[in-house]
C-alpha cells in the first residue's frame, strides 16, 4: 500500500507542471551513440511519448554520427573532421543524407511501436534552410541554419503526433550536413518553444567531471560565460551550451542539459522541484 501511495504523490507532485506546460513546445535533441543504446532509446521515446499525451507538444531532432560513419566505411569512404566537425564533400553528402534518414525512419517507427504517432521531418520536406558553413571551402556542404520553416511541424503537430526532424538542412537543390545541437536550437526558437532539451553522455554540468555530486542544477547565462572562461565547460560542452543561450537569446523560456542514459530522464527533470540535470537560464530568471 505505501508503495501505491507513493506512486501517487508522485503524480500529484507532476501535476502542477503538466497543468502549466500543456500545450506548450519542447524541443528535444536526441543523437550520437544513444540513438543505438536501446534501453536508453526506449525511455526517451516513451518520455516523448508520456509529453504527447498530456498536450505538451514535444519535437524531436536527431543527430546520427555513428550511423554516418558506419554509412561511409561500407560505401568505402573514410571519416575525417576538421576541429570536431565532419568533412561532408559531394561525395559523401548523399550518403549523409541517406544515414540520416534511415535513424529518422527508425525513431518514427519506435515511436508508433511505443504505442505514440509521429512524422519524420526530412529533406524532401525542406523544414531546415541552409546556408553554408564558414569554413566550407575545407568542410564541403557543411552548412548552418539559415532559417526554419516552422509549417510542416505545425502541421505535424496538429495531428497530436511528435514531429521527428532530420539536420539535413537545404539550399536550393543543395543538401547540407548540419549540427544536430544548432538545428535543435533553431527550431526551438523559432517555435519560440517554452524548453530546448540536449540530451547527452553526461548528467549536465559539472565543476568536476569525475564528481557527480558537483553538477550544476541551475545556471543563468552570465555564470554559463564564466565557467567558460575558468576552462570547467570545455570541449564538447561548449557548443551544447552556447547552443543554449543562443535559444535563450531568441525567446525560448528554459533549456536543460540531461544525460539521455538515465531512464526518464526528461520526466524527472521536467515534472519535479529538482530535476536531474544542468537547466540554464535567462540572467533574470535565475
């Protein structure tokens, strides 16, 4: 019976969230080698899927590294980066793209086999407008995000299922590989999205990475540019969390940083008084 209660405090204890994010968007970014971690697979997507159901409107946009590179090696090519960032030349960009849309048809058939509806969003589509990447004349169709076409996710939405968008972004005829982290961000902020969620291999943000008791609950914009410049956010960090105040800056209300293999990961931070991650927020708000 205590068990039993329990479980319905919990509930309660949700309520007040689900009440004041109902209807509102979150942008979800969910990438790399989680997309092929199946159990950690699965709770995002039921996450997702638990978001649907009770009228928050949860968007997902994938990245897919491993399966780009797995992609390349079997069609002979070889993977090179540029300061993290892949070389995506004529050759290989088709591929890119085929990759790409091979882990977007399978989250969207995840999710229906979850018992949730979704629609991938890709390159026939056109959602992510591209433009070229500063460095392209070494990178190739490297691109950045030019503008979002927020109608086709509308129009996903207005069906009550999970739009599932592709970083292919476009030009023209041109396809371009972006960053799944800036697609995210773009899109959260263009749909002015109450949440950006980034999902990672970390908890959020640490001041020592070996010391889970030193994560960062919460942190405004200013604390997130020193901790930058003390070298706590390094590396890989740094573009998730700029992608971040990037959201911030263009109207998105919060974003958090989550690790994406702790199960219900995105419920636990979203639906209680502590959460589980880093949450970054606007300098007044903190």
């Amino acid at each position: 019976m205590k068990e039993t209660i329990r479980k319905a405090d919990i509930l309660i204890e949700a309520l007040p969230y689900i009440q004041a994010f109902r209807g509102k968007a979150f942008v979800v970014k969910y990438g790399g080698s989680a997309v092929d971690n199946s159990s950690a697979l699965r709770s995002i997507l039921e996450d997702l899927i638990f978001l649907s159901v009770v009228g928050i409107k949860p968007i997902l946009v994938h990245g897919g590294g491993p399966a780009i590179t797995a992609k390349l090696a079997a069609s002979g090519h070889r993977s090179s980066f540029i300061d993290g960032v892949r070389v995506t030349d004529e050759s290989v960009i088709e591929l890119v793209n085929e990759a790409l849309s091979e882990v977007n048809a399978h989250l969207v058939k995840q999710i229906q086999m979850l018992g949730g509806d979704a629609k991938g969003l890709m390159s026939p589509q056109r959602v992510v407008q591209a433009k070229p990447h500063a460095n392209s004349a070494q990178l190739g169709f490297v691109g950045a995000v030019d503008s979002i076409d927020t109608a086709p996710i509308h129009a996903v939405l207005d069906t009550q299922a999970i739009p599932v968008i592709s970083p292919i972004g476009v030009m023209g005829d041109q396809l371009y590989n972006i960053n799944a982290d800036s697609v995210a961000s773009q899109v959260a902020a263009y749909l002015e999205a109450e949440k950006l969620v980034l999902l990672t291999d970390v908890m959020g943000i640490m001041r020592d990475p070996e010391d889970e008791e030193s994560l960062f609950s919460t942190l405004s914009v200013s604390e997130v540019v020193s901790l930058i410049k003390q070298g706590i956010i390094q590396k890989g960090m740094i573009p998730k969390v700029r992608s971040c105040m990037d959201a911030l800056e263009k109207n998105v209300h919060k974003t958090h940083i989550l690790n994406a293999s702790m199960p219900h990961a995105m419920l636990l931070e979203v639906f209680t008084y502590k959460g589980v991650g880093t949450q970054i927020l606007h300098d007044h708000d903190s």
